[in-house]
C-alpha cells in the first residue's frame, strides 16, 4: 500500500467533502478497518441506525465506494482514510492473516469459522454458496441466497451492496454459459429476474438503476444461453417467462426472453398463451396497450422466425382497430417485400381518419414511396398530395430530421415537385423549419437573410447560421448572427453545446473583427456563465477592461484555480482588483473558501509594496474581524 497524505485526500475528494469526513474521524465515527494489497475496507457510523461499509482502492489515484446514499467519493471515505493515515495500527492486515491461516492446521481453521459464525450466522450463506458443484447447479442454494438478501440484505447494505451481491451470483451463470451448460445458466439467470420483478414489485427504490442494471444483464444473457437450449427444454421454460413478461413493467425488456424460446414448433403455443393474457375486463387504456404489445411482439417473434404470412395472420385476426394496428400492418408488408401494397395501405388509411395524420403513417407514405419508385415500378402519385404531405411533416416536428428530409426530398425530385416544395417551404413553413431546409440544401444565402429578420428563430440555430456564414466567409453576417444568439440567451455548459457549430470559434471571431461598442453590447447581452468563459478567454488581449466585467458578474463561479490561470494574462492593476474582489465575494460565501482566500492573499502580497500591502490587509482584517478562523489562518500564514 503506498503512502497518501492529507492533501491527496483533500484534491481528491474536494474540500467540502474533506472537512465533512475530518468531523466524522475527530468525533471516532470510524469503527473497524480491513486492509488488503491496494484496498482499504472498513465501517463509519453515519445518520442511519447501522453503519456504512466504505471500500477504497489506492492505486494510481483513489477510487471509493460507501452503501450511503452518496455512494462515492463520499465524507465517510474520507474518514476511513484519515483513520488508516493516523491509526493504520488499528486495522486488520488481511495479507498478514492470510499467511497466518495459511500455516495453521484444518482442525484450527474449522475452530476460527465455528467462532465467526457464532458471531454472525449470515456468513453461513456465503459459505454454502460458494459451495455449489460445478457439475450440476443446486439451484437450492441460488434460491436460498436470494432469499438471504430478500429478508434483510437490502435494507442492511442498501442497493449498491445488494448488486454486489447479484453481480457475484450471475457470474455462477456466466461460468455455466462459458462451459456450454445452458439449462444451468438459464436457470441462475431466470431466478435471478424473478426475484429483480418481485423486488421491484415491492416498491425497492432503484433510481440509480444498478438492481436494473443487473437484471438487465440477465435478460440479455438468459435470452442468449436459451438459443442454445433443446426444444423439449424450451417448451418447459415458456409459461414461467410468460408469467414474468405479464408482471414486469419496469424497462427490463424481458419481453426479449421470449426470442430465446421461440421456434416453429412452440410459436402457436405462444401465440395462444400471449392472447390469452389481453385483459377484457380493466380500463380500455390499459386493454389497449396490453393489445398493442402482445400483437408487437406476437408479430416480430413470427418475423424472427421467418414466418412472414402468420405475422400478418396474427394481425388480421386481431383486427384493424387504429393507427397503431395500421402501422403494424404496413411494417409486416415491408418485410414481404410487398412495398406497393403497402403504399397503398398506408395511404388508404391515414385518411380514413378524422383526426390529424399519425406522423407515423407520414413516415411510412414516404419511405414506402421512395422503395416502389427505386424499385422502378410504375405507380400514379397525386403530386399535390405529396407536397402537402412533405410539409406536413415539416410543419409538424419539433427539428427537421435529415434522414426523413432526404426521402422526403429524393421523393419529390423523382416525381418533379422539388421546386414547388422549395417554394412552399420558403412561403408557409415556420421560419425555423425553413432555415434548417435551406441550410440542409446549402442555400446560406437565403437562410441568412430569414435568420437575421426573424424574431422567432432559436439562439442555437441562429449558431448553426451563424457557422454556415463563417464558412462562406460571409464575416459581418456570422457575427450579426452569434451576437442575436447570444442576445437570445444562447447557453453552453462547460465548452459544449447542443448544437454543432463551434460556438468558441464564433465568439473569437466576434471579438478579433468588432470594435469597442459592439463588443460592449455582447458583454452587456451575456448572462450564461459558459458563454462568459468564452468571451472572456478571447478577450484576454483584446479588451481586458470588458474581461473584468464579466469576471465580476460570474466571480461565483470561479474558482481559485481558474482565477489564478485567468491573472497570469492580465495586467497588474487588474490582477490586485479581481484577486481583492474574488476574496470578498467568496469569504462571505463559506468558511470552507478560508484556505482558498489565504493562499490568494499571498499572491497579492507577492506583487503588492509593503505600504500598499499594510494598508489592504489592516483595513481587510478590520473589516473582518468577527471571522475569527479566517483571522487565524490570515495570522499564521501571513503575518
């Protein structure tokens, strides 16, 4: 184990979070500790009647895991590791007593585990499971550990131990996988999902998703190892998945297990059973969305099998009832191969109803359109209710998606309506909607000219003008537009943003061709500290009048470091003001920024003359003399 310090912990962890876990030690909140090569494991009382197991690896840095709520990188770690520096004697050598027991005989070893599982019979569980022969799966023993987690586990160890737990229970699974014993994998991982449903039946909270994560790993793999099972043996498996598919709810996608199970001989099995379990007698929602997803799945385990005519047997039977069941229809077609029949399915029905258009049945008219014309048939298009339709599915999504605007438009120019569409766009399209057209099509120029006399235009497609401007070296425009979008509340979250344009290379540009007015009027327009950054990074050389503006107006954001990067670029009247500024603003915040403040205080001092020095720093200390622990740390360090 090599050597940490406290200064380690305090960059690691953060300052915060180091004072908090110092409280925790100073107060012998640390209970027992384990140390073994690189990993140091111990308890730390906390809020929660029973403690906190804390496990921390020290390798290159440090890694720490708690069953807190925090998980990791928490105070409890912290306390832990101020325990091992202080008092390493008080911890448990695990490689020191793994050595010992080595040497001892088995009649001792059997005497030290009677003494431990009189101490705690839990560890029996672990002991048996570890016991489990590998020629055949004791499936007793799975179930038996999973109902040790299910009676106390979770609520002792929280959910991040009980994944553990799980995690080393699928890796039985996993092993029966790698050694081709399939129906005993299948087995772990389907006790495994039964338990996950019933846990999360009972309500167990999951927000970081790691029970999820697990038992989604199971499915995945369950559905794996069933392939390779025999048919007899699939067949057992269908109605305990059935039953597990009927009670989850939850995103675990068991759904898919049944795409293990499947084959031609047990699919009508299946079928019956799936249909069976449409409820009749619930809300007509419910009814429906259990419908929907019984044909969904009904159709593409058929198509799965290459059974295209019973997909569509399953549908028909089942009855067109809505959209939803017409956009089945069209999508088994599809896999036929039977494109102009499709098209015109689609195109009966999504008039056929009084409401608007499903966008889905839109989609679905061009693409099915686009295969019939590729594929050289002739078909008699209504060239104005294509039109129509392509700027219906313009005018109604909330961004022009490129890959539904290229079959919209290779549609359109097959059938010689592009131009009246580009008319179209440009006189009854939302202004937004127009622009990413134009801008798709590379008409800049013209996207440019809305842009700039819009007023509903969002700030990040007003950057992605802007860019498209920059590229075609139309300067004026690209700055007019980054200036608008920044204007408009144009928002980056540390150096990126949601759309593509290179915003940084926009703002320096903005502030190597404007002159002093206009870069006044961005400064005064920025009111996102990502956006701040940025400018003030570019106008280190140019203006660093303007720089310190926006220094100040986001100085609560900054931290000592980036404030100490930011000095080294300014001049020196402007370092003592945003140095003098940056510790009044932070000291009144929390007495955790003291330390900060003192080593700023230094810097000043270093470039300050001794009168100018003695003035500032008797009129801070007055003005501040009831921080009584900043007075101190200010009197040791610096006087």
């Amino acid at each position: 184990m090599r050597d940490i310090t406290e200064d380690e912990i305090k960059s690691e962890f953060g300052e915060k979070t180091f004072l908090r876990g110092l409280d925790y030690f100073e107060s012998n909140q640390v209970g027992m500790g384990v140390v073994k090569e690189t990993t140091i494991a111990g308890t730390v009382r906390g809020s929660m009647p029973y403690p906190y197991m804390v496990e921390i690896e020290i390798e290159d840095g440090i890694t720490c895991r708690c069953t807190c709520p925090v998980e990791v990188m928490c105070k409890h770690g912290v306390a832990l590791l101020l325990q091992w520096i202080n008092l390493n004697d008080s911890f448990v050598d695990a490689d020191h007593l793994l050595a010992s027991l080595r040497k001892k005989s088995k009649e001792e070893l059997i005497s030290i585990i009677d003494s431990i599982l009189t101490d705690d019979l839990t560890i029996a569980s672990k002991l048996a499971f570890s016991e489990i022969v590998k020629e055949k799966i004791d499936t007793e023993a799975v179930s038996k550990r999973l109902r040790h987690i299910d009676r106390g586990f979770l609520d002792y160890y929280a959910v991040s131990g009980v994944a553990e737990e799980l995690e080393d229970i699928k890796v039985v699974g996993d092993n029966c996988a790698e050694e081709g014993r399939f129906s005993d994998a299948v087995e772990v991982y389907l006790s495994l999902i039964e338990w996950g449903v019933d846990v999360f039946e009972s309500g167990v909270d999951d927000s970081d998703g790691e029970l999820g994560d697990v038992v989604y790993c199971c499915v995945e793999d369950f559905t794996k190892a069933a392939r390779e099972l025999e048919e007899k043996q699939k067949r057992n498996l269908i109605y305990r998945v059935l039953d597990i598919i009927d009670s989850e709810n939850y995103g675990l996608e068991t759904d898919n297990m049944l795409y293990g199970l499947a084959t031609e001989k047990n699919i009508p099995v299946i079928e019956t059973e799936l249909l069976k379990r449409i409820p009749t007698s619930e809300e007509s929602s419910h009814v429906e969305y259990s419908r929907r997803r019984i044909l969904e799945l009904l159709s593409d385990l058929y198509r799965e099998l290459g059974m295209l005519q019973d997909a569509l047997r399953v549908i028909e039977e089942a009855g067109l009832k809505n959209v939803g069941d017409y956009v089945l229809m069209a999508k088994v077609l599809m896999d036929q191969n039977e494109h102009e029949k499709a098209f015109d399915f689609v195109r009966e029905h999504m008039f056929s109803e009084e409401d608007e258009i499903d966008m889905r049945l839109n989609d679905l008219y061009f693409v099915l359109l686009h295969k019939v014309l590729s594929e050289g048939n002739r078909i008699e298009v209504n060239a104005e209710e294509a039109v129509a339709l392509a700027l219906y599915a313009l005018s109604h999504s909330v961004y022009v998606n490129s890959e539904r605007y290229k079959v919209i438009r290779d549609v359109l120019k097959e059938i010689g309506e592009y131009k009246n569409f580009m008319s179209f766009v440009k006189e009854k399209c939302e202004e937004s909607v127009a622009i990413e057209v134009l801008l798709y099509e590379d008409y800049v120029e013209e996207a440019i000219s809305i842009a700039l006399s819009s007023t509903t235009v969002y700030p990040s497609l007003l950057i992605e003008v802007a860019e498209a401007a920059r590229k075609k070296g139309k300067i004026k425009a690209a700055i007019r537009l980054t200036l608008e979008a920044v204007k408009e509340g144009l928002t980056v979250k540390e150096g990126f943003t949601w759309v593509d344009a290179p915003v940084d290379e926009l703002v320096k540009l903005v502030v190597a061709e404007s002159d002093d007015s206009v870069l006044k009027e961005a400064v005064d327009y920025i009111h996102n500290v990502g956006i701040a950054r940025l400018f003030a990074d570019s106008l280190l050389e140019k203006n660093q009048e303007y720089m310190m503006i926006l220094l100040k107006r986001f100085i609560r954001h900054i931290k000592k470091e980036e404030l100490l990067k930011y000095a080294t670029e300014l001049e020196i009247g402007y370092q003592k003001e945003i140095f003098c500024f940056w510790i009044s603003e932070f000291i009144n915040r929390s007495h955790l920024y003291y330390d900060d403040a003192v080593d700023i205080l230094k810097v000043l001092k270093g470039m300050t003359s001794e009168e100018e020095w003695e003035l500032y720093i008797s009129t801070f200390m007055e003005k501040n003399k009831g921080k009584k622990k900043l007075m101190e740390k200010i009197e040791a360090a610096l006087l």
